[in-house]
C-alpha cells in the first residue's frame, strides 16, 4: 500500500484554489443570496412602479452623462500622462486617485463648497447645483472619474510610441497621428474604462446622497426604502440595480476582449 | 545632402557627443556599431523624433533641426517594422499620402507602382500580423517609399530576419537605393551586411564616430585598434616597442613598413599569412615556427589558431590547403608573411 506522501499530491495548487475560491463566495454569496431571496412577483412589482423607473432611468442618465463628459476631458489628460515626462506628473498621478481614497460622503461635502448653494459658483448663478440633475452628475463624475482616466492611461501606454513615430515622418500631424492611430489603438482600454465608470457612477450613493436627495437616483432610493420600510421593499430595487450593474459588466468583458490580429502586440 | 554638425544628445547615462558627418544625394551610408551605442537615438533625431541637446542638422544646406518630423520628409523603417496592426497592408500602404490628403487617383496609382515593385500584391487586403517577418519588412517598406521620402532612415531593420530573407531583402535594399537615387541610412551592428550594402560606412562607438570611409577602406585600413576589434578583424597585437621598420609584440620582433615610435597596436591580415609545413627563403622577412592550438570550420574556409611562444596568429586557409598539410591541433607549421601584411595604428 502506498505511503501517505507517495501520492504526488499538488498542495501549492490546491492551497490557492481553496484560498482563491473563498475570495470568489465572498463576492458573488451576499449577491446570490439576495437575489434568491427576492420573490419573481416582488420583482415584476417593483420593476413596473413608476418611482423606481424614474429613479433608474435618472440614474443611468446622469451616470452617461458624467461619463461622456469625463470621456472628453479625461482622454487628454490620460494622453498626456501617457505619453509625457515632467516635473509633477507623480504628483498628477496621485490627485487622480485621490477620489477613490477618501471617503465618499466627504467627497459629497467637499463638493458641496464648490457647487452648493452658499458656494462661489453658488452665489455667482443664485443657485448652487444641489437637488439638481447637474449636480448629480457632477458626484457620480468626482468619485469614478478615476477608473476612466487610468484605463485610458494604461491603454494609451499600450500603444507603441514607434508606431506613432511611424505616423509623424510620413507626414501625419501629431492630431492626425491621435485619432488615426493612437485612439483606434486604445480604444478598447478606453470604452473599458467608460463602461467601468458608468457603472461606478450607476452605484455611488455617498457622495449623491450629500448632493441630492431628489431626485432620487436608484441606490439613494435602496437606503430610503430600507430605512422607511425595511429590508423586503429595498431589496427588490437593489436586485434590479444589480442585474443592471451585472449586466454592465458582461458588456465590459465583451467589448474588451481582443480580436485576432487586431491586438496591438500582435 | 545631409549634414549634422557637433550633435550631442545625453539619456540617463547615454552620452553622445560631437557628432557631425555628411550623407550625400543617393548615397547608401551605413551607420555601423554594437547596440547601445546611441545609433537609433542618432535616426531619432535626425527624423525629428529627438531633439538634440546641442548641435545642427542641415538638409541641402537648410537648417531643419527644429523642424518637425513630417515636415522634414525623412521616412523611418525600424527592426520591428511598427506595421499599424488595426490596419491593412493597404491601408498601412497608403497612411502616408492619405495624411498628405492626396486624392484617391494619385493613391491608387503609386499603390499599384509600390506593391508591383515590392512584389507584394497578394498582401494588400491582408492584416499586418498575418505576415511573416520578411513580408512586414516589405510592407514597412513600402509604407516609407510611397511618400517619396528624400532621406530613408533605416533601423537595424533587417537583423529580424531569417539569412536568406536578410539576403533577398539587402539586394532589393541596394536596389531600391539606386533605381529611385534615394539617399539612405542604414543603422546596424552587422559588419557583413555594412560591407554589402554601403558606399560608405560610419563606425560608431561609444557615442563617437570613429572613422568614416568606404567599405573596402574600413576593412583595410581600420583607424583603431576598437574598430578594429568591433569589426571582427583577427590578429590586432598590442606593441610593447616601436621603431621605424620594427615592431616588438608578445615577446617577438615583427618587420613591418610603417612603425613608429607612437604605434600602439599592430595587424597582421590573417590571409596574408603563408603556411607551410617546413621553413622556405622567400622574400618575406616574417617568418615564425608555430603549434596548431584551435581548428575552426567557416563556412567556405578554416581558421587555424596557432602560436609561436607568446605570439598568437590567426590564418584562414582553403580545405584544400588544409587537406594538403595535413593540419591537426598539436602539429608543427611555419607562418610566413611579408612586412606589407602588417597593418600600424
């Protein structure tokens, strides 16, 4: 009969895989669980009332919204972080990761001194932007303006500054050589990254909550229903704000997986 | 005609300093050096990629230093051909006068010139990474020459390749040098293929030019014993004592016709040694009895290591020659060679 350690057993494998499958159940239990607990008919319920629909479509609105202006602003700035040296750029590195370190609320009261009511640009308009669709987006862009600039910047990095080189001596413009060459390179990193802020922006309560209460984006509406009528009713609308989120995140996946013979390192 | 006058560039520890030569019209001049010796940074700049720290470049006397690289005309193919890969062959093809807003007559017609004279037809709807190595060379090619560039930069752009696509590619290099009287040059640390290719060759080390002159020249007549060296050039000897017509080395005195009291190193050409089995008179007044320690087998010859005390010498003899003496390690011969076959420095 064969010894104990004569079976070759692969325990470096299969100490990761138990370690590795734990972090997997703690992300994807609380989800399951609570979609399991939601009744079909709670579901259909409250996917037809019409607060919720409002709320959810404001929600993806504003979120679109933040990005496709974040998209035009963060994509130079990636550009720039990407491809250039100087005197602070670790500095710049670090400002944009900034909102993903502090605290959310705090984000929404730092926010609050610039764009409420008793703020500068406040005064100045007679009105800050709290309460407002405006201000919302302006949260939700604060705290996930980073996940869009970074994946720009990563993909921007990605791309081989020979082949932009390439461009300019054949008599390409540094604009030409952007958008011929260097954006249809990177795009796949940067539609992640929109996607990838979208959906942050879809979930950011924090910072929403300090800026408007109405109206009510999606996961403000999940703390007042929870708060107002327990946990059955703030459940269903968190479930229908998952399956959006989730759905979001296939999408990611798709869009960025490379195709043949169109990858960059290829 | 180009001309960089006193180019300097430093990166990190990289230095280059002082560097100035001349490319004439339709000349094919080879920049030839080990690598991290500064030669993609120095095509770099000339392309107007780099900025040099210090110095001027000049293109038929017009100062285009500051100039930016798609205004200066100069197209760049490097090693790894930097093909567009979200592109076609086609389209890569066709980048550069698509940017110059050319119209689509002007395009169609030089795309079809190109592709008939690179012989690459059959590529044009395929994407860059369904090409082997020597198609995407032809390809980047391609993509440089269609803008008719008036310098052609080329970076190491064929050491990627396999021997007998490198050869195919060096002969249509040479020609596409002469049929379209373009000037190019041709960065590499191949000393073979600078000797094929080159009206000139460049020498580069250490961030230095070293010595400019034709192939034919460098091979002869080598400025320093690093050149030397760096070309792959047997029996450079250092010189213990100099004086006129006499060269002390590794404890032997070497005739030769052209020492003096500043040579420092000595070059025996290794096919200017005489071999033989036993001592012959001969008007050469070198003549050393030496032991076989190494057989190598080249492609067409053999080279013989063999040494006489200290002195080691290195001669290339036929198979032929080999047969006929019967060489091994360990056997007797006598090297003759005439006081010409030393080179001083």
């Amino acid at each position: 009969m064969k010894k104990f350690h004569q079976y070759n057993i692969p325990w470096f494998e299969l100490i990761f895989t138990a370690l590795g499958s734990s972090v997997i159940l703690f992300v994807i239990a609380p989800l399951i669980s609570m979609v399991f607990a939601t009744s079909f008919t709670d579901l259909t319920k409250t996917a037809a009332d019409l607060q919720v629909i409002q709320s959810i479509k404001l929600t993806l609105m504003t979120a679109f919204f933040a990005t496709a202006v974040s998209t035009l602003v963060g994509i130079p700035l990636a550009y720039l972080l990407a491809r250039k040296k100087f005197f602070g750029r670790s500095i710049l590195l670090a400002i944009i990761d900034l909102p993903i370190i502090i605290p959310h609320s705090a984000a929404g009261i730092a926010l609050l001194t610039v764009i409420g009511r008793q703020s500068f640009l406040g005064r100045i308009l007679g009105t800050g932007l709290t309460g407002t669709v405006a201000g919302i987006s302006v949260a939700m862009a604060f705290v996930s303006l980073p996940f869009l600039v970074n994946a720009a910047r990563q993909a921007f990095v990605a791309v081989p500054v020979r082949m932009e080189n390439i461009a300019r001596t054949l008599g390409a413009s540094p604009s030409h050589t952007f958008f011929t060459i260097s954006l249809p390179l990177a795009w796949r990193g940067i539609i992640s990254g929109m996607i990838l802020m979208w959906a942050r922006g879809i979930s950011e309560f924090g910072a929403v909550i300090i800026i408007a209460y109405h109206p009510m984006t999606t996961p403000v509406m999940v703390f007042q229903r929870f708060n107002d009528f327990g946990l059955s009713y703030a459940r269903s609308v968190a479930v229908l704000l998952i399956l959006i989120c989730v759905s979001l995140f296939i999408i990611l996946r798709f869009v960025s997986k490379p195709k043949d013979g169109k990858s960059i390192n290829a | 005609m180009l001309e960089l006058h006193s180019i300097s560039k430093t990166l990190g520890s990289f230095v280059m300093s002082n560097l100035s030569t001349k490319i004439d019209n339709a000349e094919y001049f080879v920049l030839l050096g080990p690598s991290g010796v500064g030669k993609s940074v120095l095509i770099e700049i000339i392309a107007g990629l780099t900025k040099p720290d210090k110095g001027r470049i000049l293109w038929d006397g017009r100062d285009i230093t500051l100039e930016k690289p798609e205004l200066r005309g100069f197209a760049v193919v490097y090693q790894d051909y930097a093909l567009f890969p979200h592109l076609t062959v086609r389209q890569n093809i066709t980048y550069g006068l698509k940017a110059a807003g050319c119209n689509s007559k002007k395009i169609k017609t030089r795309l079809k010139t190109l592709a008939e004279m690179m012989q690459i037809q059959n590529l044009l709807s395929r994407q860059p990474a369904t090409l082997s190595g020597g198609e995407q060379q032809k390809v980047a090619l391609a993509r440089a020459l269609i803008v008719e560039p008036k310098l052609l930069l080329l970076d190491e752009s064929l050491s990627a390749l396999d021997i007998n696509t490198r050869l195919k590619l060096r002969k249509e290099l040479k020609q596409i040098n002469r049929e379209l009287n373009i000037s190019v040059l041709h960065v590499t640390h191949d000393p073979e293929e600078a000797m094929v290719l080159a009206d000139r060759i460049c020498v580069m080390l250490d961030g230095k030019i070293r010595q400019v002159s034709s192939p034919v020249s460098l091979f002869r007549k080598p400025s320093d014993p690093q050149v030397a060296s760096f070309l792959g050039i047997r029996n450079v000897l250092p010189v213990a004592k100099a004086q006129k017509g006499l060269c002390h080395t590794c404890e032997k005195n070497i005739y030769v016709n052209s020492a003096d009291n500043s040579t420092s190193h000595i070059w025996i050409k290794p096919e200017e040694i005489l071999l033989s089995a036993s001592p012959f008179d001969s008007s050469a007044r070198n003549q050393f009895k030496c032991q076989v320690v190494e057989i190598d087998r080249l492609n067409s010859l053999l080279a013989l290591h063999i040494v006489s005390g200290k002195l080691p010498l290195t001669v290339l003899i036929t198979y032929t020659s080999f047969n006929k003496l019967k060489v091994e390690i360990g056997k007797e011969v006598y090297a003759t060679f005439k006081s010409s076959a030393v080179h001083c420095f």
